[in-house]
C-alpha cells in the first residue's frame, strides 16, 4: 500500500476523491425512491423535466439496453447509474430495482456504493424490503441516512416512527430535521442541523422557503406556524437536544448512526436540505477489503470490481455491459489493466460513464466512479481489474434463493447453447445455478417467479434454447462447510438427493422445509449451515 508522503505527492487523485460521493437510494416499494431520485437529477440539472425518470427516458438515455421484458411489463429490472454534479461535488447514484424479485441485485449494488439513503413511508414506516436493505447495510457497515417521506399524508407519529425504525432496523438515530405537524396541518420541518425553519406551501411546485432563526424563541416562529405548533416545536427540540446531544459524523461514517429528515419528495419538500446535507456529511470514496488485505483509494494503482452485468438484449450485439466500480488509482481508456480471475490482460477502448443523461465515453476515471465496459463474456459478478497484482474485492453476498426449478431441455440440438446461456446468465447473476450432486440435473434457483420468466425469455431469444421450468419442492438453500471433513462426506453420503454444488463447486444442502432444515441443524452439529455465501471468500 502507498505510503502517506506518495499521497501528498498526488494530490490529483485526492482531490478527485474529495470531490466524490457514490451511493443508492433504497426503499421498500411504492415509499418514494424514484420520486427522490427525480428530485435529486433536478437538482443537479441532469433532467428537466418532472416525470422523466418514473417514464424511463432517462434510464433509456442512460443505459439504453433495456429488456424487452421490462418494456412490456413496464417494471425497472436492472439497476443504472446516473452521475450528476452538483455544487462543486460529483454524485454517483447508484439506481437499484425497486421489484422484491431482484432483490439480490440490489444487495450488489449495495456493496459498490460508499452510503445510502433509506426513503421509509411516513404512513407505512417500516417494512419487509426495509427490514432486509438494513441487513444488507449493516453486513458492510454502510453509513445510512434516514428520509421519512409522505409528511403531506397523515402518517405516524414522528416519535413513534423513531422508536420503530431504531427497534426495528437495530440502528441509532439523529433527527436533523423535525416535522411540525403532518397532512392537512403539515407545516414544515425545522432543520436541526443549520436551525432553520423550512415552510411547507402545498401545491407549489418549488420547493420550500427558508424562514432564517435566531433562535427558537424568535416570535418569527408563531408568526409563521401558529402559537400551538411553536411551542410543540420548542418542546420537542428541548426533549431531544438533551437526548441525542450534538451529531457525531464519525458514528455515522461508520454505520452506528443515521441521521435522519422529514419532508414529502412529490413536493420537493426537505429534499434540498437532505441532499446538502448529504454532501457535507457523507463519506467520499473509501478503503475496501481484499484477499489479500486492504486497498485504499489513494492507492497508485487501479483497482476496481464488477458488481453487475447487464445484458444487451438487442439480438444484433451479443454484447453485454459490465459495470465496474473504481476503487483505487486512476482507470484509464485503452491502457491494459489485469483480469485478475482469466489471468490475462485486458483493454478498453470505449469505456463510458453515466454522466447527466447520456453515455459518454471517458479518457479516464477515479475512485468511487463506476464505468461502463463492453463485455463479451469475459466477466462475472465480482472479478476484479488491477495493474498486475492478484487479489479479489471481498464481500459481494449471495443469499439463498427461495424458488428452485429443475431446467429441462426442449431440444436436444440445443444442448450446447443451453449450456452456455445458463453459465453465461447466472454469471450475469439473473439467477443461481446448482447441479446436482453426483448426477447433473441442473437447478435454477431465483427470488422470484419473474426472473424464471426472464431465464426462460432469455435463454430462447439470445441462444435459441427452449427450456421448461419444472419447480422443485425446496424452500432454502443453504452452503454446508465442516471443520471435520469426514462428518462433511459423511452428511453427503446420506443426503445425496439434497446435496447439490453452486457454480464454483461449493455445496449446497437443499432443505425441503424449515422443518427439515432444522432437524438437520440439529442432528449434524458438525455442519455449518450458512444462508448467503460471499463471492471471492
Ligand atoms: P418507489 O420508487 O419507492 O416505488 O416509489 P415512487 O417514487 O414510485 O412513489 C410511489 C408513490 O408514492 C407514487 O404514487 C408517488 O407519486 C407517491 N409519492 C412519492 N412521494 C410522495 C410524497 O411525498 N407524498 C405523497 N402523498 N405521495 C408521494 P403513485 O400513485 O403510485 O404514482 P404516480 O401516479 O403519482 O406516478
């Protein structure tokens, strides 16, 4: 690794890194992410236009291989990225699947981002895809800020929504900003952290308008929201001054403490103050964990990881896109960099990124950037791209799928090109494949039926392989590993039928049931039973 004294002597590459914050929106549902994101692209002057990227012009601008399977059921499958600047400062957001289906995909795209911001629904608070995001985060240690959206609705109460978001998502909070009131009698918010009061005016399509403090005893304060919500206000900041004392960024950087903001994204309301809030406090690009160590982004040389990639599902180019994240030095156009799992070196020559709305190739990029590489099936999820040395980015998690389908070939002329579609697409990451032990029945397991649709779409328009997709009755499954690996043959021989290896030759227990997972668990406390495993261990 660099010493100090090689950084100062570069001080490019750390003002390239000061200047930069990569993170995801993410949200259960219908609780406003792409409402956010909009606001944000506004903001930063990436779109114009109000309605764009719930239309999909952007990401058709941005990423313009879409499937036809999202054109017709008009769902947002794969993830895109969409740089904007705004200020002095370069955002990298990293767009996630809002559909519970591709899930997992999300969980990648979590593990190439520096922080989040999680948009919970005032009315509904926390919910199920909130509940796992959260694990995802905490797996990393991802710093998480809090935006409570929907204030024009009459929702919970705020103290309640507190006491359940950090009972619920196990995480510490600290409002910086207050709501006064919500619904009909939603005022606006107090921003704690510059002591402001924003107010609220319904149906206006600009955002709010700052009323400048003293302090809370200015009667500016009951001129503004009437004598009841002042004094509600000076009590409730009273009550949680005492509480929370004054915010500790460092907590927060290390994912111990979300602040957390109030406000309504349709409206435009609270987002501005969020966003700059966003890049005072944020983490810029930061230090990741290899095999062999770890790699800081000042580093001289580059390094980064592919955490996803998206097919070209235009039948003329078999190309797909890998999206690799920047963790290190600088990536350069055309120069040769080391595909560290083909042990080969590789070049690029129209490497683009994902500036406002359009692709543009780029002479070069820095941490916490993430390109766009052409690929033609050189990559999978999680190899990494050096200036020679050998060691794998950690930490990129695969979690059980929940659905399993035996793949049955229609047509044995196309056995070949089954073959190689399902090696291509799970390495993709659409889905995981398993074989089973011994034999060679090949499983697809999935979050959800939507991505079999996807498989079984794919596989036949980009390889001419007609497949059916028989279910199978299991519920989880779970990589095995034992300290003694005679009691690991052992629990092989017995369970043959159950045992199946993922595509790296790890095995796999298949459960049935909880039941029988558990009986399991009990009868071998030899075994470990793990629920997601890591690529690049
Ligand atoms: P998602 O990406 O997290 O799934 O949520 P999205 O932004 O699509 O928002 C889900 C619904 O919530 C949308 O309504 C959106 O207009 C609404 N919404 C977002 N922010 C607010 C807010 O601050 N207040 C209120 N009251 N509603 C909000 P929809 O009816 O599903 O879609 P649309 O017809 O409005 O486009």
């Amino acid at each position: 690794m660099q010493p100090a004294t090689e950084i100062k002597k570069n001080p490019k590459i750390l003002a390239e890194i000061n200047r930069r914050r990569t993170f995801a929106i993410i949200s259960h549902p219908d609780a406003g992410k792409t409402t956010l994101t909009e606001k944000f692209l506004l903001f930063g002057g990436a779109i114009q236009t109000a309605g764009a990227v719930k239309s999909n012009k952007i990401k058709k601008h941005a990423t313009s291989d879409f499937m036809e399977i999202e054109r017709q059921r008009g769902i947002s499958v794969s993830t895109s990225v969409l740089s904007f600047e705004y200020h002095d400062t370069l955002i990298n957001l990293l767009d996630t699947p809002g559909h519970k289906d591709f899930a997992e995909d999300t969980y990648r795209t979590l593990t190439a981002v520096d922080s989040v911001v999680l948009v919970i629904d005032s009315v509904k608070g926390v919910e199920e895809q909130t509940r796992r995001l959260m694990e995802v985060c905490r797996m990393r240690d991802t710093p998480v800020i809090v935006f409570v959206n929907k204030l024009d609705r009459d929702g919970k109460n705020p103290f309640d929504l507190l006491d359940e978001i950090e009972s619920e998502l196990n995480i510490g909070l600290h409002p910086l900003s207050w709501p006064i009131g919500m619904g009909k009698e939603f005022k606006g918010v107090y921003n704690l952290f510059d002591k402001e009061l924003l107010l609220f005016k319904p149906n206006q399509k600009v955002t709010a308008e700052d009323v400048p403090l003293k302090d809370l005893n200015d009667p500016v304060l009951e001129k503004n929201i009437g004598e009841k919500y002042a004094d509600q206000l000076r009590e409730d900041v009273d009550l949680f001054e005492g509480v929370y004392g004054d915010f500790d960024r460092g907590r927060y950087q290390d994912g111990k403490l979300a602040p957390i903001f109030f406000g309504s994204a349709i409206n435009n309301f609270g987002v501005k103050e969020l966003l700059e809030t966003f890049i005072r406090i944020a983490p810029v690009p930061q230090k990741r964990k290899v095999t062999t160590g770890i790699v800081e982004p000042t580093d001289k040389k580059f390094s980064g990881f592919v955490f996803k990639i998206h097919a070209n599902l235009d039948p003329r180019h078999r190309d797909r896109i890998a999206f690799l994240r920047v963790c290190s030095g600088e990536f350069e156009r055309n120069k040769y960099f080391h595909h560290v799992r083909l042990n080969k070196d590789v070049r690029f020559s129209n490497p683009y990124t994902f500036l406002a709305s359009q692709k543009d190739v780029i002479e070069n990029a820095w941490p916490g950037d993430v390109v766009g590489l052409y690929d033609s099936g050189n990559f999978k999820i999680g190899d990494t791209l050096t200036e020679g040395e050998d060691f794998y980015f950690t930490g990129i998690p695969t979690f059980s799928p929940e659905i399993f389908k035996e793949v049955v070939n229609k047509d044995p002329m196309k056995t070949k090109q089954l073959e190689k579609g399902l090696v291509q697409l799970t390495d993709e990451g659409v889905a995981q494949l398993f074989t089973q032990f011994g034999g060679n029945k090949k499983i697809i397991g999935c979050v959800g039926e939507l991505q079999f649709e996807v498989i079984q779409y794919r596989l036949k328009n980009e390889y001419s392989a007609s497949v059916e997709l028989v279910a199978l009755p299991y519920y989880k499954a779970c990589w095995i590993t034992s300290r003694d690996p005679k009691k690991l043959d052992e629990f092989i021989k017995f369970k043959p039928s159950n045992i199946a290896e993922d595509k790296d030759g790890h095995l796999v227990y298949m459960a049935q049931s909880e039941w029988f997972l558990n009986t399991e668990r009990t009868n071998n406390p030899e075994i470990e039973f793990h629920f997601f495993n890591e690529v690049n261990k």
